[in-house]
C-alpha cells in the first residue's frame, strides 16, 4: 500500500522575507486570496512567488478564481522538476510514473499490488533516493515534495500514463474499491466513451454518497471530459463543482461552475464569497425553476434528476416545477442564510411566500424569522423551537447550523452550542469542510454569551483562517467581527478596531448587515465597558437606523440591554424605554431566563432610585436559571453601583466583589477595573488578585501572540498568522511583558512553560 503524500504544511507567513529578514509587502493581495493562493501550490514559497506574478489583477482582487492545473500554476518550477526527472533512467522513471500516478490526482493505494501484477523490479528506484527525488518505504514510494510527484507523472508521455492507469485499475478488485478502480479506468481511456462516462457517473455518486468529495470530483469531471452529449457534459460539471466547492476547492468549483448555467451554485458561491442580496435572488430562482442542480449543493447523496428547467431569467411567479423536497428545504436554507447575512429579514417572508406557493415545508428557521419579522413573536417562538431541537447527532450540517441560529434566536446557547458543534462534526464525517468555519461562525456567539472568550477566541481564528482558505470570503469577515466582539469583551483595544475595520470595510462592500452589525456592536460594547457611555448610546442608536446591508435588526435586538445600559448612564432614556419595550415582549413570548433577567435589568436601569432594586433582584433570580454568566457579572456589577448609590454598603460590596471575580476569570480588563472603582468609591480596598499562571494575567489575544512569540515567531510573522498589523503585534509584546513583569523573550518562554507545568 503506498504512502500518501500530504504536501508540506501551509507557511502562514507568505510572503517570503527579503534578504535583511524583512517581510517582501504584498499590500494589494487580500488575506483570502494570499492563504488560498499557498493552499493551491501546497505550500512552496517558490511556486507561491510564480504564480503571484502570474495573477490577472482580477484575481488578484478575489474577483475572479486562481488557476487550478500544475501548468499554470508554476510553470518554471514545474519544469526544473521535470528535468530533474528526465534525468533518471527509464526503469525509475516508470516506476516513478507509477507511484504518482496512485497518488496524484486521487490517491488509490495500490502501487504495490500494481509492481507485483506487472512484475515490475523496485531496484531502480534506488536512483531516485540517490537524487534525492523520492525513496522507496515499506508502503510504497514517498517522493520529496508535491511538486516532484506531479513532475513525475507530468514528463511521462500520454501513452505510458494510460498504461499506468490501466494496471492500476486492473489489480483494483477489493470490496469498497469500485470508484477508484473507475477513475483508473477513465484515466486511461484514448476518448469519448458512453460506456465509460456512465460507469464513472456511478463512479462518483457512490464516492458522493460515502462522503469522499475530492474523489467523487475527479469521477464527475472526468466523465464529463468523456461524455459526447453537451447537456450531460454540464450536468456533470455542474456536479463536480459541487463536490469541489464541499471538499473546501473554492477556485475549482468556480472554473467548474462557470462552464454550466447553475442558479444554485451561483446563488452558494455568492453566499460565501460575493454580494449576500445577489446570492439570495439566484436562491430563490432555483427553488423556482425546479431543476436538479440543487443536488450539487448538498452534502448527502443526490437523489433522482429532475426534467429540464425553465429558460434562464425565468421569474419566480406562476407554477414552476418543483425541485425534489429535500433539495427545495435546502435551497431555502440557504436563501435564509442569505436573507440573514443582508440583514434585510423581510427577505425570510418573501423566501416564505414562494416556499408556501410550492407547497414546500422550509425548515423552521425560515418560517420563525418572517413571524419575528413581522411582529408575531409567539408563532416565531413555536416555528424556532421546532427548528432548534433538530440538532441531533449525524444530522445534515447546514439544517445543524440552522437549529443552531435557531436556538441563539431563542437565547438557548446550551443547545446552540450543540447544533453548532454537531454540525462541525457531521460535515467532516461527511466530507463537507466547508461547512465546518460556517458552523464556528455561530458558535462564537454562544461561546461570548456563556463567558469562555479565550478558548472560543482561539478557535475562531483557526475558523478564519479555514474561511479564507475554502474560499468563504463573506464567513471570513462575520469571523472578523466576532474576533472583534471577543476583543471588546477581553479589553484588546487596538485589536478590536482593527478587526471591526477590516469587517465592516468588507462587508459594506458586500452587503452583508451582518458582521456590519457585530462589529460596530464589538465598538459599541468597547466603549460602554470603558465608560464611555455616550459613545456607546451613539453607536447603538446607529446600529438601530442602519438599513439591509448596514444594519441587522437580529443584532439590534441582541444588543438592546446593552444600548438602555448605555443610554440611561449618559441620560438618555427616550429612545432607550421603546427599544426595551420590544425586547420585553420578545422575552416574555420566548420565555428564555436570560432574556427575562436582562429585561428586569433594563427596566431596573430605567427606574428611578429603590424602585430599581427589586428589578436588579428579579435579575439575578433569572439569571441563575440561565448561561449567560458574563451578563450576569454585568448585571451584579450595575446592581452593586445602585446599592452604593443608596448606601447600602454591605450588600453592595458583596455583588461588587462577585462581579469583580468575574470579571477576572473571564479575562475581562475594562469590565473588572469597573467594579474596582465602584469599590473603591465604597472605600474598600481592592488588592490584585493574586493569578496562578503567567496565561492568567494575559488577554486572549495577548496569550496567543505571546505562545507564538516564544514559539520563535518574529512580530511580522505572528501579524501575518493573526491578520494583524505589525504594529498590532508589537503593543501586543509590550504589554504582555508589562503584565509578567519581564524583559526578553528567553523570561517569556520560561515563565509560559512553568504555567503550563503547572
């Protein structure tokens, strides 16, 4: 069994430094083009340096998708392998041609089996380990690097590619490998074949169906290279590229999907990497016109093709041929999340309308929308719980994403917290990674609510990075924002800015309320936990005028308790009294304890003097049945402040100090120097919390750049990880030496391994 080869891992720190050790700047090269664009040449700084200066200045902007075949890619690097291969003898040659031609483009395991059945002599390969090119193991031939596998089956002529396949295929006869056994076959045909392209059409709805993306990909297009007929060759593409684009090959199933007429693929592509209002008219569209491309959206196997869809530009009235079900629920999945992303939730009652003309059932999550739309708050409550406890394990991951929302919707973070995470876990079982940043997306929300900024910080940037490199530009930027709420909550200034910045610059360009709202949100809850009330009040108070594409009126609800707080500690209550009163009624129709104990919050924030104190009373009696521990920290903190302004100073010192701890716990700087200074104006002396481990002392962000730091990373490298600015990175160093109390990095990588030790 041969050894696959995985390429190097992905140098997150391209571009390659200059001479002097400086970073080359690439200013003009967005982040999601730059991760994408190593991702494609497997990491080689080489090949990376080729194909930048090869880019068209439209992709280079993300406009258009990057090149996919090797010979476009490094055409340079690609040849002075290949004379590197030329220059060994024909016998290693072949067995070279052999063993890449089992590992590239579809690793098939069968290389040995192959040498046994042609009775082929492995000694020549000894010449390649002398060059250095590759050596041979007990698995099979592990060759130097990616590209000099794809020089070794590249240099062989057509003919002896076609042999190889062949015998490749032939000793393929074990259960479970029929589709490979099929892409050899198709390898290794000379041209057209109906016989050929339906056995790899088979082929690859069986990889489809047990998970395998990238396999069932290389069958579909294959066969479509082979078929005759124009309007299969499409369907067939059209299919591929939806396997690539769930396999996380954005590029690919772009320059597949543009050799077809998909409304359903375009309206996904645009979902996650275009314009939110396009993606969710092409949605719709397809819902409307009925034809199978929908199937190629889905994770899960297809089921049977639908007729021939109406001409292109067909508008969605009359009686349109209606997709299979499953397909139609999916299609208005995700229009819903387009419908989310805009912010324009009219959209979900528009989506609700042509769902109801067809006779399709939506998922909840569509139908609980439009109600909350509307105004019908107890029917939207009754359509999100349906939606919300369909989270049960191995379900499809975009309806998991759905309860998750759902659930968030309902401010259930426990179960949203378990959509989100099952709905990771069920699109990696099955093979669809590009749902897995999507699902992160949603979590974050839950993670900030329910207090673990730090762990959830980490993940999300790994879920950012994954974002840009499936080619979901859109998740990238809501991943953005919620960097930039976590950065609020942890008291990371100039990070928060930064990441809200990059957010909403992108996502006014794309119409995405969404992010648009979370970041200015994630500025809004910096000044409010700075005390910068009338700042906040300003901020929020726009956030409440932004229209669809600006604003999200989802986050404008979330963020009413913050926005009264606001409002009422800089004086102005007007608008603040009318915002809590529809967050009350949604409150008391969903009958979640969190939102209650925030709304007895509000309304103790916008009661005068004793009248307050029993709605900060009702808070916290809610609040212990709930999970927003951070909100309750809040809430203590605020009740403490009105107990002290009463006078009552043993009680108010007692929910003063429980905010205080915390407020350290969760990492959260601004938030505890609040409940200090109320403290202090009590008169009471407040020490320094005495912290285990150097990590406690630190942010999250501050954490992360510190591990990498003593890691060996210089500052320009830690930026281009973390997609910060140097700068950035260099306040960062600053004040994490500030906080330990040290000098050097050698005292950091000390004190960083005795926290862990310990």
């Amino acid at each position: 069994m041969v050894t696959p080869v995985n390429p190097p891992p992905l140098d997150r720190t391209w571009p390659p430094s200059r001479p002097d050790g400086r970073r080359t700047p690439d200013p003009a090269l967005p982040e999601g083009v730059r991760v994408r664009l190593l991702r494609m040449v497997h990491g080689d700084l080489r090949a990376a340096a080729e194909l930048r200066a090869r880019l068209t200045p439209r992709q280079a902007a993300g406009l258009d998708p990057l090149p996919t075949e090797p010979a476009s890619l490094a055409p340079e690097l690609l040849n002075r392998h290949r004379r590197e291969i030329r220059s060994l003898p024909d016998d290693t040659r072949l067995l070279l041609l052999l063993a890449a031609a089992d590992q590239y483009p579809v690793a098939t395991h069968a290389f040995l089996r192959a040498v046994a059945a042609g009775r082929l002599d492995t000694r020549p390969l000894e010449a390649a380990e002398t060059a250095g090119v590759a050596q041979a193991t007990a698995g099979g031939v592990l060759f130097r690097d990616a590209w000099t596998r794809i020089a070794a089956y590249e240099t062989a002529s057509p003919a002896d590619r076609r042999d190889a396949h062949r015998l490749l295929a032939r000793v393929l006869r074990a259960r479970g490998e029929t589709p490979r056994r099929s892409w050899h076959r198709g390898a290794g045909a000379l041209g057209p074949s109906v016989r050929l392209t339906a056995e790899l059409r088979t082929a690859a709805d069986q990889a489809r169906a047990a998970g395998d993306h990238p396999l069932a990909r290389a069958l579909a297009e294959r066969a479509a290279t082979l078929s005759r007929d124009p309007r299969e060759q499409s369907r067939l593409r059209n299919r591929a590229a939806g396997d690539a684009w769930q396999s996380g090959e954005g590029d690919r199933a772009r320059r597949l999907a543009a050799a077809t007429d998909s409304d359903a693929l375009n309206g996904v592509f645009a979902l996650r990497a275009g314009n939110a209002a396009e993606a969710f008219d092409a949605l719709l569209i397809a819902v409307a016109r009925g034809g199978a491309e929908g199937a190629a959206t889905r994770p899960e196997r297809e089921g049977k093709r639908e007729g021939e869809a109406p001409a292109a530009g067909a508008r969605v009235t009359g009686t349109p041929r209606t997709p299979a079900p499953d397909h139609a629920v999916h299609l208005l999945a995700r229009a819903t999340e387009a419908a989310v992303y805009t912010g324009d939730l009219r959209r979900c009652r528009e989506a609700a309308a042509v769902a109801s003309r067809l006779g399709i059932v939506p998922h909840g999550t569509l139908g609980g929308l439009a109600a909350a739309f509307e105004g019908r708050y107890e029917d939207a409550r009754d359509l999100l719980k349906a939606a919300a406890v369909r989270c049960g394990p191995g379900g499809d991951p975009t309806l998991l994403v759905h309860a998750g929302i759902a659930a968030l919707m309902l401010g259930d973070h426990t179960r949203a917290t378990t959509a989100t995470v099952r709905a990771a876990a069920s699109a990696r079982a099955r093979g669809a990674t590009v749902i897995v940043a999507q699902a992160m997306e949603f979590r974050a929300y839950a993670e900030f609510w329910t207090g673990h900024p730090k762990a959830a910080e980490t993940a999300t940037a790994d879920a950012l990075w994954q974002a840009h490199a499936t080619g979901q530009d859109n998740g990238a930027c809501h991943l953005q924002a919620a960097l930039a709420m976590f950065a609020a909550l942890t008291g990371d200034e100039d990070v928060c800015r930064e990441r809200a910045a990059a957010a909403r610059s992108y996502a006014l360009c794309h119409g995405l309320g969404l992010p648009a709202a979370l970041a200015q949100w994630a500025l809004a809850y910096l000044d409010l936990s700075s005390g910068r009330f009338a700042a906040a009040a300003a901020r929020l108070r726009a956030l409440a005028g932004f229209g669809p594409g600006h604003g999200h009126r989802a986050i404008r609800h979330l963020a009413t308790p913050h926005y009264v707080e606001a409002a009422a500690r800089s004086g102005d209550t007007r608008i603040a009294r009318a915002a809590h009163a529809d967050y009350d009624r949604w409150a008391r129709a969903v009958r979640s304890a969190d939102d209650l104990a925030l709304s007895a919050r509000c309304r103790a924030l916008l009661a005068p003097g004793t009248e307050a104190v029993e709605h900060y009373r009702t808070a916290l009696d809610l609040h212990a049945h709930g999970t927003r521990d951070f909100e309750r920290a809040r809430t203590e903190l605020l009740f403490g402040g009105a107990l002290r302004r009463l006078r009552r100073r043993t009680e108010a010192r007692d929910h003063l100090h429980t905010a205080l701890e915390a407020f350290e716990s969760f990492g959260a700087p601004h938030c505890a120097a609040q409940a200090r200074d109320e403290l202090r104006a009590l008169g009471t002396p407040v020490a320094a919390t005495a912290l285990p481990t150097a990590a406690a002392h630190l942010t999250a962000q501050q954490l992360m750049v510190a591990r990498m730091a003593a890691d060996g990373a210089t500052n320009r490298e830690i930026a281009v990880r973390l997609a910060l600015s140097p700068r950035t990175i260099d306040h960062h160093l600053r004040g994490v030496f500030s906080r330990l109390g040290i000098r050097s990095r050698i005292e950091l990588v000390r004190l960083l391994a005795e926290g862990e030790a310990s």
